[in-house]
C-alpha cells in the first residue's frame, strides 16, 4: 500500500529536529519505505476553492492550523505499519503527521 504523509509544524524546526528529520528520511529511506519526499520551503499557501460558480482564493492552507512543511511518500505493508513509521518521526514530536493513502496514476 502507499500512503502519503501529510507533516505539519507548528513552528520552523530547530537545528536539533531538523537533523533527526534528516536522519530519519535517510533510515526509511534505506529501509525501503520512503518513495519521496517533499520539503516546502514556504509555510504560505493559496487555497482555491469554488463557491456559487465563483473563484475563490484563500490565503493559507484551508486544512488545519498547523502549516504543512512537507509530504512523504511511503510504501507500507498496511495503515498499522504506517501508523508505526509516522509515529517514530521526529516531525511528530514538533507538529503532526496525517496519513493518507493514494494511488498514483501515470498516463
């Protein structure tokens, strides 16, 4: 199964976190797990939605109240496994990690 780990943070992470960030993308990285990963190096968004057949931009992310400060890809057994793997990340500690699985479609 993939899945998609959504990190929020409450707060740019300090040099301590984002070594162990580092060493744990390297670890599930060597270990199989990780596909990719993603950084964004903005904590701004836009948000675009439609409303009454309008546009409407919002600025921020919509979803929560923590920004999202990267995604990443992981190849797991099942959702207990991946519960596993986020819950020993180090963003987990400073933030929170969603889970969500996907599929990916190539045309």
């Amino acid at each position: 199964m993939h899945y998609l780990f959504l990190a929020y943070q409450d707060k740019p992470p300090g040099e301590e976190l984002a070594r162990a960030a580092l060493a744990s993308s390297e670890a599930l990285r060597a270990s199989g797990y990780l596909l990719a990963e993603v950084d964004l190096a903005e904590v701004t968004a836009v948000t675009v939605s439609r409303k009454n057949g309008s546009v409407v931009l919002t600025d921020g992310p919509e979803a929560g109240h923590q920004p999202l400060a990267a995604l990443f890809f992981i190849e797991a057994r099942d959702l207990n496994e991946a519960i596993q793997l986020a819950a020993r990340m180090p963003q987990a500690l400073s933030g929170s990690i969603e889970i969500r699985p996907f599929t990916v479609w190539i045309k």
